[in-house]
C-alpha cells in the first residue's frame, strides 16, 4: 500500500462512526504511531518534549502535540467539523477555498482526513507552526504522504505576530488553547489573525464558551461513568467569555493599537446559596463548538476539564463575584469577590 492509501486507510479506520470510545482511543493510539513511524519522530526523544515559550503562553513540543491525538473525542469532533466546514465552503465559493491552519503541530493531524476527500483544486491549506522541530516534522509528512499540491505554504511563525501576504483566507482553524482558553495563546493568535482577513472567515473552532458555574465532585465522578451527554453534575451560572468572530471583531482595533488594550467585558455573577448547597465547588468551565453539531461539553476533552476556583462548604448567603477574561501581563480570568481580591489562573 501506498503511503498516501495508507493514510487514507488510517484516518478512515480512526473515523469509523461504529467505534466505541474504547476502539476510538484504540485506533487514536494506532494512528499516533503510525504518522511518527513513517516520518521518524521518535516521542520519547527529551528535544521533542521542550516547549516554545512565547508572551502569550506555550507552544507543545512536538511529542507533547503528537499525544494530543489521544484526546479521541476532542480529536475526531474537530475532523468532522472540519470536513463539514469545508464541505460546505466548496460549495458556496464556487472557487478554491483557502485554508489557514494556525499552530498545526507536527502532524497537520486535524486537517488530514481532508486530503483524501478533497482535490488540490478545490483546497489549499497554509500551515503555521511556531515550533522548528514541530515545522521539520510537519513538512517532512507532507513529502512523504505526497501532499505538495494541497500546501500553499507551510511557515515556521508565531501566528500571534505572523502578518498574511494576503486578506483571503476562507476558513481560519486554530487550536492551541488548554481549558479555559488558559496557558496557551488561542486568543491572541485568533485576534491577530482575524485582524487581517476580509470578508471574516469560517472560524474553527466556530465559538468557545468559558464560564462560571458550580460543581458537585461526587456526582461528577458519577456522571462521568454514566452519561456524560447530560450530566447533572454541574449548572453553569454565566459566561465570561464567548470567544467567536463577532467577539474578536469587538476587539479588532484595540488589538491593531496595542494588544495590551485589548478588555473583555467582566460580568458580574450572584451564586445563588440554594445552589452552593447542592453543588459546593465553584469551577471554571469550558464548552467548544467546534461547527455546526460538533460540540465539545465540559469534562469530554482534556480541553473542557472544569478548573477548580473555590470551595464553599460554609456559605451561608448568596456569593458575589466579578469575573473577566484577559490577555495582559499573561493570559488569566480574574475573580474579583468577598474572599479573595484577585484571584488569577495561569
């Protein structure tokens, strides 16, 4: 079999809608090795696992960004919101889509299932990867698959500073982000992306939701094992931060004079004590639409595992709070209450 027919082969074995989450995880893990065997990334070489710190977080080395494969439900969400984003792309351009791919690690991996359901005709891809071991892998797996007439160009960058040779881009995938939208910079790289391109693009993922809300562990624990498509584990009480086109396009001109302007709105929270009764943890959480259906709830992905703000065991009245996503000195959401001054997560 070919290289390219194998991948083919792979991707579709990894896509298969009969898996369970267990054959999922199966085939996640056959597909990691796979695409490191066949260009030589050994993962447990120690200069594949050092990072590239930037001003706005970390970009994974490469064997850290190879495991998030692993993450099968998070992983194969983005493939199908993907391959329907650029479905329906094709469609309404009537012209070759352009694809921007920003942080695209060493694999391309949530872009792969497209190249054996598009033509080069119909889509052109430019990756972006801050990374230099991360970029030689990346364009090591585009000679060795055959995938040279789907690249435009694949460019070692910091796609948080990176500037386009050109405002057409149709669909702007992205995803360096932890829970929270903390740690890693999916924010400014989304922000100063967007500030370039016209007419906006389809953004991947299309929003994510990062909110306040209140938790019970041992129901989580319970939900978890259940039916964690609808868990009564949690209730969420307010968004701080529904990062999507309009919401960057707020932010566009602060962005353009200085990204240190750049202010989210805060929002003002009452955390009802007949709650906190019921659900003592008071957590951080995220949900991500990745397109269309293809959602990602909280605690599915390593991307939405709730964060821990407070316990509140002994509340005895309603809980107030102000919370606000920011970006500067360090990407953090602040929570402003009763207790605490600031309390900040990085």
């Amino acid at each position: 079999m070919k290289p390219a027919e194998e991948l083919k082969h792979r991707v579709n074995q990894f896509l298969d809608d009969s898996l369970s989450v267990q054959g999922l995880t199966v085939r996640g893990n056959e597909l990691r090795q796979f695409l490191a065997g066949q260009i030589g990334l050994d993962l447990q070489e120690e200069s594949n696992k050092t990072n590239v710190h930037t001003k706005y977080g970390k970009a994974l080395g490469p064997s850290w960004a190879a495991y998030c494969i692993d993450d099968v439900v998070r992983t194969k969400k983005y493939m199908l919101g993907i391959m329907e984003a650029v479905q329906e792309a094709v469609r309404r351009e009537g012209k070759t889509v352009h694809i921007l791919y920003a942080g695209c690690g060493p694999f391309a991996t949530l872009v792969l299932p497209l190249f054996s359901r598009f033509a080069p005709e119909e889509i052109q891809i430019t990756l972006l990867e801050i990374h230099p071991k991360s970029h030689e892998s990346v364009t090591g797996l585009i000679e060795h698959f055959s995938l040279e007439p789907y690249i435009r160009t694949a460019e070692l960058a910091d796609a948080s500073a990176y500037k386009l040779p050109s405002s057409r881009v149709d669909i702007l995938i992205g995803e360096t982000m932890q829970s929270g939208l903390l740690r890693e910079p999916q924010v400014p790289i989304m922000l100063n992306l967007l500030s370039q391109i016209s007419p906006p693009p389809v953004l991947i993922p299309q929003c994510v939701k990062v909110s306040i809300g209140v938790l019970n562990p041992d129901r989580y624990r319970q939900d978890l094992s259940d039916d964690p498509e609808a868990p009564s584990c949690y209730r969420l009480l307010e968004t701080v931060l529904s990062f999507d086109v309009s919401a960057a396009a707020a932010q566009t001109e602060s962005w353009k004079r200085n990204p240190e302007d750049v202010r989210f709105p805060s929002k003002n929270i009452t955390v009802p004590l007949s709650l906190l009764k019921e659900y003592p943890f008071l957590d951080l959480f995220t949900e991500i639409l990745v397109f269309n259906k293809h959602i990602i709830k909280p605690h599915q992905s390593f991307l939405t595992v709730p964060m821990q703000i407070e316990h509140l065991p002994d509340q005895k009245t309603d809980f107030q709070l102000k919370a606000a996503f920011r970006l500067s000195p360090y990407i953090n959401v602040q929570i402003e209450n009763s207790k605490k001054d600031v309390s900040e997560f990085v």
